[in-house]
C-alpha cells in the first residue's frame, strides 16, 4: 500500500503519495476550500475502506457524496451539539458534523464540539478529519479548544487530519507546530506572504 496519490513535491518533482496508515497527524494547507474538501474527502474515502471510523468536521453539503456512498445505515450527519446527544454516532464508519449553519450558533461552539469529540471518541480505531477550521478559528477562544482537541486525540491514539486556508495558519501559527507531517497544496502568489516562512 503506497498511500494516496497527492501530485508532484514541489522541490524533486518526485510524486508525492499520503500514507494513510502512518500513524502521525496530518496538516494540510490548500489554496482554498475546494482544495482542502477534495483531499480531505479522498484521505477520508480511504481511511473508511481500510476499516477505520471517520468524524469529518466541515460542511455536510460537501461530504454530500461520501453519505449517499454509504447509505443511512453507516453514515450520519449531525449538528455540532448532536454530538454530545448521541453516542450511537462512534459506532457508525461516517459522522460528518455539518457546521455550515454553525455560524448561527454562539462562541460555545468550540466547546461544544470538543466535549462532542472526546464522548465520539471510543476503543474502535477512529480518525478526526478537520476540513474547515474556521468553525474555531473564527471563535475568541477556538484556536484554544482546537489545540486541545488535537492534544486530546493524540493521547487516546487518534489521528487527526486538520485542513487550513494560508490565511488561516497566519492567524494560527502555532498549529503548524503540533503536526509531524505538513503539506501545502497549489500555493499561489497571493498565498506566499501566508505561507513563505513554512516553505
């Protein structure tokens, strides 16, 4: 098993493969939201055909494909404090938590959605994939919550794939910091005083 196929390292041009089972976290930086759901999505797709129980957080719109896939019976989507309400979801392979609406809801959100995460969070093997941070990074506090969340997976052997805008790990710096394996996606020039010091 090589892994997923990403594209071309930038530096060799060698072909650049996500190993899926490597037991480190994952960071990716994608030029925009379009990029950071198609490869979270794949490296999800992935994840779920070897086996492993995925919690997406991000937008149930763009996960749209992966729960029509998978039926009622092994996926669910659920709001981010239906998290904490129902522990039923860590027995299904796919929980997306939908948090496209979840700008409606308070600055408890991060809160909310870490106490949710940790219940999600069982013996199976399970992977926490991340594609819109903005839901903590948007948030006073969230930058916090999400650094806990990820510190939290870590000490229960959970992956964890987290996807960022540039504008994003430049408000956030110090998340580049907790992640073994970083990869920046299609930067453009716009992106470069974002991302120049990481390159």
């Amino acid at each position: 098993n090589l892994g997923v196929p990403m594209g071309y390292a930038a530096s060799t041009r060698e072909p650049f493969m996500v190993a899926p089972r490597e037991p480190t976290n994952l960071l990716i930086v994608g030029a925009n939201r379009r990029t950071n759901e198609a490869v979270t999505s794949l490296l999800a797709l992935h994840h779920l055909g070897a086996g492993v129980n995925v919690l997406a957080i991000g937008s149930a719109q763009s996960a749209k494909f992966i729960t029509e896939l998978l039926g009622p019976g092994l996926s669910v989507s659920a709001r981010p404090d239906g998290l904490l309400d129902e522990a039923k979801h860590s027995r299904l392979p796919y929980t997306v938590i939908d948090c496209s609406s979840a700008r409606k809801l308070n600055s408890r959100t991060p809160m909310i959605l870490k106490n949710g995460i940790n219940r999600w969070f069982s013996d199976e093997e399970q992977i926490l994939v991340i594609e819109d941070a903005s839901i903590f990074l948007d948030c006073p506090d969230g930058a916090k919550y999400l650094r806990q969340i990820i510190a939290g997976a870590n000490m229960r052997g959970k992956r964890v794939i987290l996807a960022l805008s540039p504008e994003q790990l430049e408000s956030a710096p110090t998340l580049w910091k907790l992640f073994v394996n970083q990869v920046i996606f299609q930067p453009s020039k716009a992106d470069a005083p974002y991302i120049k010091q990481y390159l």
